[in-house]
C-alpha cells in the first residue's frame, strides 16, 4: 500500500536547496501542466472515475487536487514575497476534494493549473537568492519553510500526483 499510496516515495523537507536544484524543480513544475494533461486527454471517462488505489482518490479528484494546492502555493509565494514571514493558512485538501467542484470535467482543472502555473513560474525564474530564502510560518507543522524548500516539495507533489495517475493507467491497462 506504501508504493500505491507514495509511488515516487514520501518527501523528506531539506535543510538546504542548491541554484541547480532550484531550477531543476523549477523546470518540473513548469512541465507539469502539460505532462499532466497528455496522460488524462488519453484516459477514457472510466480510467478517470477509478481510485488510483484502494481506498484512495479518483483520477478525476487528483486531477482537481493538483491545481488545489499549487494555487495555494502560488499564493504563498507571493505572501513570502511582500510580506515578512507570514503565517499561511492551511486547509483541508480531502475535504476540498470532496466538494462538488471535484466531480466537474477536468478539463476545468486542466486549464486552471496551466494558467497557474504560466504566472507562477516566471515569478520563481525572477527571484533572486535573497528571495529563495524568504519563508512563510506552516502552522499545521509548526514550522517556518522558506521558498526555496518550497519548491523542492512542489516539484515532488507534481511528480507524485503524476506517477498517480499514470500508476492508474497502467494497472487499468494490465487488468482489461
């Protein structure tokens, strides 16, 4: 259950992030929305509507998740920016999947996490290193996180609902 729930393995926060690691994930996060995208345009209305594992979410609710939380991201990023670490607000993602707006067409989220991610990432492009280490307080784990760990847990969360859905696909294939 740990690979099906974790496929690319749990995130680990690091202490320090590197320039290369910083554009490395940078890189990730803009490729995102299109890499997403291509793998749910060529799932059937079926393949959506399946949990990606027992137990777990639909597709169709990763798909909603994805842009979700990268919009939360966003929006603290540009917190971190222009204010002086802000406490953000967490919120209760399984609980927004379970809205009614987690059952519309994807396409909706597809569009949303594109068009966040277009304004997103040249802000990250533009920062400086100052700005990298710029921070917010998380709250829910009583920590204060700076942009450039942001990132790194970004540029996973992509990658982890990605492998998700391709998981998803896979195992719907072998079992047809």
């Amino acid at each position: 259950m740990e690979t099906l729930q974790y496929p690319i393995g749990r995130f680990s926060l690091p202490k320090e992030v590197s320039p290369a690691e910083i554009k490395a994930a940078i890189q990730k996060i803009s490729l995102l929305p299109t890499q997403i995208a291509a793998t749910v345009r060529a799932m059937s209305k079926e393949q959506i509507d399946t949990p990606y594992r027992p137990g777990g979410w639909t597709v169709r609710q990763v798909v909603h998740h994805v842009p979700d939380s990268h919009m939360n991201a966003y929006i603290r990023y540009k917190l971190a920016l222009t204010e002086d670490s802000p406490v953000i607000k967490p919120y209760e993602e399984a609980a927004w999947a379970n809205l009614i707006d987690s059952s519309m067409d994807v396409e909706v989220s597809l569009i949303l996490l594109d068009a966040i991610h277009t304004r997103w990432v040249p802000i990250m492009e533009n920062m400086t290193a100052v700005d990298w280490q710029r921070a917010f307080i998380h709250p829910q784990y009583n920590r204060r996180q700076t942009l450039a760990q942001t990132v790194m847990l970004y540029a996973w969360h992509g990658d982890h609902h990605h492998e998700h859905i391709r998981a998803s696909v896979r195992r719907l294939t072998i079992d047809d």
